[in-house]
C-alpha cells in the first residue's frame, strides 16, 4: 500500500508548487551568476507583484486574457488535442470585437455583449477552421494551428491599414465607449473622482483599467470544469481524447466532438481578446511586428495548471505576476526582462517534469523496499 508520504508528494497541486519552487530557486541561481542580489531580486519582483492594492489589481488585468487562453487550451488538451493556435485565435478574437465596436453604436447593454459575442464567434471560427481540418482529413492540428497563427497576425496587419478603419492617419480607432466593461470608468471624469481619490482602493482602481473581465474568467473556468467533468457532452469529448477507437465503438461521432472541442477552445480565446478589448485602453488594435503572446502564454498557464480549468486561474495570476513584477524589478534593480521570461521557463520545464515525477517517486519506493528485502 502507498505510503502517505508518496501519495501526498504525487497530488497535482504539490507537483506544481515543487515545480514553481524549483523556478524560483533556479532563477535566484542566474540572478546570482549574472552580478543581481538573488534575495532582494525576488523580494523585489514580490513586491512588485503584491506591493499595494494597485500592483494587485493590475496583475488581475494582466491575468485576465491569460487565463481565458490558458483554459481555452487546456479544454482542447482534455479533448486530446492540443490548440497551439490560441495565439492566432485570440488575433482573431481581437478584430471581431474591434470591428463590432466601431461599426455598431448602441447602449452599452446592447453594444458591450454583441462585442464580447463577435468575439467568441470569431474565436470559435478560427479554432473551427483546426478541428474540421483534423476532423476531415486528419491533419495534425500542431501544423495548422501554427500556420493560421501567422495567418491570423498578417490578416490583422492588414485589417488595420484599410483606409476606412484607419480613419484619419492613425494607425488604430478605438471602439465605442459604451462598449468599455472598465469598471469606475466614469468616473476617472466626473466630480466623484475627488472623493474616491481619498481613499488608498479608490486611487488603485481610477488608476488602473481594473475591469469585470477576470470575474467573467474564473466563471468561464468554473463553467468548462463542470462542462468537462459534469455533462454527458464533457464525456464525449473527453472520451475521444483519451481512445478515439473505443469512443467511436461506443457510438460517439468523433470527427463532430473534434470539431466542436475546437469551436469552444477557439471561443474562449475569442472571449478573452472582446474582454482585452473592452476593459483595457487603448480599446483597440494596431499593427503588431510579433505575437503579444497571449496565446503563447496560454499553452504555459495550462501546462502549469496540468490542464485543469480551475488550475489555469491560479497559474494565469503567477504569470500575470511574473510579467506585471518583472516590470517594477527591471526598473528598481536594473534586471533584464529576459530573466522573467527565464523565470517562466525554467517554471514549464519543471511543470513538464513533473509528469515523470511520480514514475520517479514510485521507482525510489521500490528501490527502497528491495533493498530493506535483501538485509
């Protein structure tokens, strides 16, 4: 039988924290060799990262889009795929609700949720191009995801060059301010802002483009969860992903479930890029030379999160805290951003150890035992 020990060391959630520990200590080991105090580094990204009510809430922003990609990819890799392309989905996503909000003008009860549905269904298109491709022709869905990435960015490119988005010379136009889901926008411009600027809360959210899109996330993560692990719909897709044959023989339609996986993978992505939009200034895009990477950051939220949708809420607040605190640990310390970017690295390369770690630990136990057996 299992010692406790073993068992409690195996849990997802400890494999986890090892492999972000383990980040972190690798890291302070570069800082150390590169010439930066390694304690008062990571005090320093800490408090970049937790230091007042406003750091807080702006790695809640940061988050936000983060962990919309993060469960959008870790629903297609409990689905037995894996959506590579959330990068080019959220571009996507991005020009959908950029081009409803400037093209539709109406109350923000009407204009707020056509943006944040143009979105989706943006998102979904995009990651519904993916899974018919592997559906009907058994394309690898790495390949094309990848290439629709680039797609997706050149198309955006070029979106934002028409003369007729453009406006006057500029290179972006922003969406209807009945649109905006910042929370207290209103009142960064009227009398009330003196009364809230009194307070240490009030300053942190006029301050900041603190928005309702992180609470429309943990709800989508809850929401995927349940869908997954509660519905008959999350079984079949779920049932694919683990034997296509099995489910096939059972009666499942499998290329339908591929397809639709990545509709809803694609879809969160969508959502998180309306939401990006909505809440978060300039409230519109402009030509991108490279990925901003929301995507990208996505695969790693959910390789932290060991493809759990609850998981990738918490794993989207580190990352968001790592780039939000790297900013503060840049500027007082004078550390390049790269070791950030180390830092999240070193983090995944240790999530992904963390699925042999549990061999490991069983191949230690039994190493023991034999041992004690020979005395």
């Amino acid at each position: 039988m299992e010692s406790k020990t073993k068992a409690f060391f195996k849990k997802p959630i400890m494999l986890t924290v090892i492999a972000i520990v383990l980040g972190f200590i690798t890291a302070m080991i570069i800082m150390a060799a590169a010439g930066y105090p390694p304690f008062e580094s990571i005090g320093t990204l800490l408090y970049g990262m937790l230091g007042s009510p406003k750091k807080i809430l702006n790695v809640f922003i940061k988050s936000t889009p983060i962990i919309f990609t993060g469960v959008g990819v870790a629903f297609a890799i409990k689905t037995g795929l894996f959506n590579i392309g959330a990068e080019g989905q959220f571009i996507m996503g991005s020009i959908g609700a950029v081009l409803t909000g400037i093209l539709v003008k109406a109350p923000a009860v009407i204009e707020i949720p056509l943006i944040i549905l143009a979105g989706a269904a943006a998102g979904a298109l995009y990651g519904g191009i993916v899974g018919l491709l592997k559906a009907r022709f058994g394309i690898n869905e790495v390949i094309t995801s990848i290439m629709l990435n680039w797609i997706a960015l050149y198309f955006s490119n070029w979106i934002v060059g028409r003369p007729q988005f453009a406006g006057l010379g500029s290179s972006s136009q922003k969406i209807a301010e009945s649109g905006y889901t910042t929370i207290l926008d209103n009142w960064k411009r009227t009398a009330g802002m003196e009364g809230l600027m009194k307070t240490l809360l009030g300053r942190a959210f006029l301050k900041t483009d603190v928005n309702v899109g992180f609470i429309v996330a943990v709800i989508a993560a809850i929401f995927i969860s349940w869908l997954l692990f509660k519905t008959r719909k999350g079984f079949e897709l779920r049932a694919v992903g683990f034997n296509k044959d099995a489910a096939k023989f059972t009666g499942i339609n499998v290329n339908r479930q591929i397809v639709q996986a990545m509709l809803i993978s694609g879809a969160l992505c969508g959502i998180g890029a309306a939401f990006y939009i909505t809440g978060q200034w300039p409230h519109a895009i402009s030509s991108l030379s490279n990925f901003e990477g929301y995507g990208l950051n996505g695969l790693s939220v959910a390789f932290i999160a060991m493809s759990s949708p609850i998981g990738c809420i918490f794993a989207g607040l580190l990352f968001g805290g790592l780039l939000y605190g790297g900013s503060t640990l840049q500027l007082t310390m004078g550390v390049p951003t790269e070791i950030i970017n180390i830092i999240i690295g070193v983090i995944v390369f240790f999530c992904a150890l963390t699925y042999i770690l549990p061999k490991l630990i069983d191949k230690i136990g039994t190493t023991k035992k034999g041992g004690a057996a020979n005395v």
